[in-house]
C-alpha cells in the first residue's frame, strides 16, 4: 500500500461501505471489488492515517480514528477534524497517543485516554454526535479497551476493560465495580421499636 511498497506502515484494516478501508500512519486507502477482475486500490481523498489499529471504530456512517493531530470523522469520502480547542490540550498532554481507543455506544463516541503524566488510560472524553461539537470529559475511569454488544439479540451493554486490573465491568451502572466506597449517603430502613428516640445509622459500604 501503494504498490510496490511504502514507508508508511498500515495500521488499521475495517470493512466500511462495501469496501476495505486501509489506515497507514500518513494515509488512507479504498480496496473494493470482488474478485481479480474487479479488484481495485485507490488513494482517499480523506488523506489522514491513524496512529494504531485501537485507535479506529466504526457505525454505519463513520469511521472514527486518532491521527497525529486530533480525533477524526471519516464519512467514506472526507475527513472531519472533530477535536475542539478545549480537547486539544488534552490530546496534546497525552503520553499515550497510541493507546487512545474509542467506541461508539448511545450516540455518543467514548475516547479512552491517558491524561498528562498517567502511565494509564484514567479518563473518558464523550463526542456527542447529537450536539455536534459538544464535548464531555470523565475522569477516573481507567479502561482501556471497551466492546459494545450490538445484535439485535443483545441488551446494547458496553463492557469495559480495566487499565489496572484483569478486570470487565459494565459501563454506566449505578455502582462502582473497581472497590471503592459509594460517595453517598446509604439510609437504612427506620424502626422505631417503641423508642421515638432512636436515630438512622448512616454506614459506608464497599
């Protein structure tokens, strides 16, 4: 890719829009066809490579990638720069480029990144496709990967997978599954027992 070979090597293969888009680190490349005589291999016309295979996912419509210079939407003919001013000192901060993996759940695109300074993935930026340019930032969620259950026997849970621990855990529940203390307050049910007295105990549970 081209042919006979390049510098640039491929970091990404996804079957997108009946074709086989191919990520290089500086490039992108379409292969389409179904059999010797159809084969066909073009340079995009969106030009940006991504950085590592786990730094690409895709719905339908696009395909979304980490290349040198910000988070890209890719529609099968251009490419978006859909990184924001006040996302970008957060990309730029970022020791792990490389590990940086998004997923698309509840439309919303998920990019799991380390912050400045962290060995590890240990926060979430959210791209709300529904508000375009909207961003979100969730900190303390160390993940580093995530699988979104999509068929249309699932239940559309996203798994995700622990940056510390040999741990999965289910995205968006109302409980922390890594140990940590609920930050909130836990009543227990009040009897009185004949004592008007008596106060709620208030317990912390891990």
């Amino acid at each position: 890719i081209p042919a006979p070979k390049t510098g640039s090597p491929v970091t990404g293969l996804i079957s997108f829009q009946d074709s086989l888009t191919i990520f290089t680190q500086d490039n992108k490349y379409i292969f389409t066809g179904s059999d010797k005589g159809s084969f066909n291999l073009r340079q995009s016309t969106g030009a940006k490579g991504a950085l590592s295979m786990r730094g690409i996912t895709n719905d339908e419509n696009f395909i979304y990638f980490v290349a040198d210079d910000g988070m890209y939407e890719f529609n099968g003919s251009a490419d978006k720069n859909i990184s924001s001013k006040r996302i970008a000192p957060l990309l730029d901060g970022c020791p792990l480029k490389g590990d940086i993996t998004p997923i698309v759940w509840k439309n919303k695109v998920r990019w799991y990144m380390a912050s400045r300074g962290s060995a590890q993935n240990d926060i979430c930026v959210l791209y709300n496709r529904a508000v375009d340019g909207e961003w979100e930032m969730d900190t303390d969620v160390f993940v580093t990967d995530a699988l979104y259950y999509d068929d249309a026997d699932d239940n559309q849970e996203l798994i995700e997978f622990s940056s510390l621990y040999n741990m999965a855990m289910q995205a968006e529940v109302g409980y922390h599954t890594l140990g940590a203390p609920i930050d909130f307050e836990y009543r227990l049910k009040y009897d009185s027992m004949g004592l008007p007295a008596q106060k709620k105990r208030i317990r912390r549970y891990y």
